[in-house]
C-alpha cells in the first residue's frame, strides 16, 4: 500500500465486525466504517457522542460471514443545559431585527458546559456569517444555535450547506419577539435527523423567558 493510503487506512479504518466478540472501541476521536453482516455502517466518535449510522445495504443477497452492526446513539455529555439556552433566546431577543449565533460547548475533562457568543462577521435579518470561534484544549461545539429574528424556526438551504460537514445538534430559534419556535436536528458528516420534539426542560425555560 502507498504511504497516502496507508494514512487514509490510520485515519479513517474500514473494520470487519466480529462475530464472538463486541467491536473494540475507537482508540481517538474520529470516524471509521464497519464493515457487517447487514450493511456497511459509519460509526463517529467524539468524547460527547458516539453514533453509529448504516450508510447502505448490500445489492444483493450473499452470505457475508462477519458480525451484525446496530444504529446506536449514545450522549455521553449528558443532558444540555436549559438555562443555556434561555441564555441564547436572550441574546436572540436583544439581537432583533437581525440573527443571532453562538455555540454550547461542553468540557471533556471538567464535564461542564458553558455559551460562547459568535461573534458576526456580517448580519442582518435573513442571514449570518460568523467566524468559528477558537475553543479551549478539550472543549467541544455540542449544539450550533442560531435564531431567524421574527421569522419561523427551520433549516434553510444554506443551513444545510453550513451543517454538511459537522458532527454537532443545530438549533434554530425563530419568532425571538415572543415565546421562540424551536427546530433541532443531528447533524452527522452530511446526515441530518431532524427531532420531532426539543427536551421538555428547554420549553419549560424556553417559555420562562418570554415572559
Ligand atoms: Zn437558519
């Protein structure tokens, strides 16, 4: 094998899934391919989350003689702090007409989280461009949120653009001049898995702060 490859090989493995045995957990933050009985699957590995997606299935029936693999999801950071996101609906708010952005990042090594404001490089009230911020040793981004002003919560076009590349939640508040609307979706190397409802506790602070 060439030496580029032989890196691509280190940096994004393809690995057969046992068959006796459970898969030996990634050594480093990064992504590989699972090659299984039922599919090829793409597992993603961050100290905040791990998750395992099928990419695809195979053409046609034959007897591929390795282990079985299953979508997973695991949270490892734990829940996201309601009163964060109040915090960004404020920043929303006060931001109007125009957008507003900022990253909830949480610590790998102390397991807390805290807010970093983004700072735009140019907005107004349908879009917004930032830098992204540097973040410490061991912090890492677990929710991208960004509000809409006045207009509904959802993911546009170019959010879809911005989102493709990341391993992250997108939140997206709208309406910021009274109870915000919410949209939230995974976003995982290009796939997005929009969530049907936000956690109960960030309504409950959500709706706290229109008051
Ligand atoms: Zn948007």
């Amino acid at each position: 094998m060439n030496p580029v490859d032989q890196i691509l090989q280190t940096s994004f493995p393809s690995v057969m899934v046992p068959t006796r045995e459970a898969i030996a957990p990634m050594a480093a933050p990064g992504e590989r391919l699972l090659i299984a009985s039922n599919g090829v699957f793409l597992e993603i590995d961050r100290p905040w989350v791990r998750l395992v997606r099928r990419l695809g299935a195979f053409e046609w029936q034959t007897a591929v003689p390795y282990g079985r693999a299953e979508e997973e999801t695991d949270l490892r950071c734990g829940s996201i702090p309601a009163d964060l996101v109040a915090e960004f609906a404020r920043i929303a708010r006060a931001a109007l007409p125009n957008e507003a952005g900022a990253w909830i990042v949480w610590d790998a090594v102390t397991g807390l989280f805290r807010l970093e404001r983004l700072a735009s490089v140019s907005h107004g009230p349908s879009h917004l461009r930032y830098e992204r911020p540097e973040l410490r040793n061991g912090e890492w981004l677990v929710v991208d949120c960004h509000s809409h002003g006045r207009s509904k919560a959802y993911f546009s076009s170019t959010d879809d653009q911005d989102d493709q590349h990341d391993v992250k939640l997108a939140l997206v508040l709208g309406h910021c001049d009274r109870t915000p609307s919410v949209a939230l979706r995974l976003c995982a190397k290009g796939r997005f898995e929009l969530q049907a409802g936000i956690p109960a506790h960030w309504v409950a602070s959500l709706a706290g702060e229109a008051v």
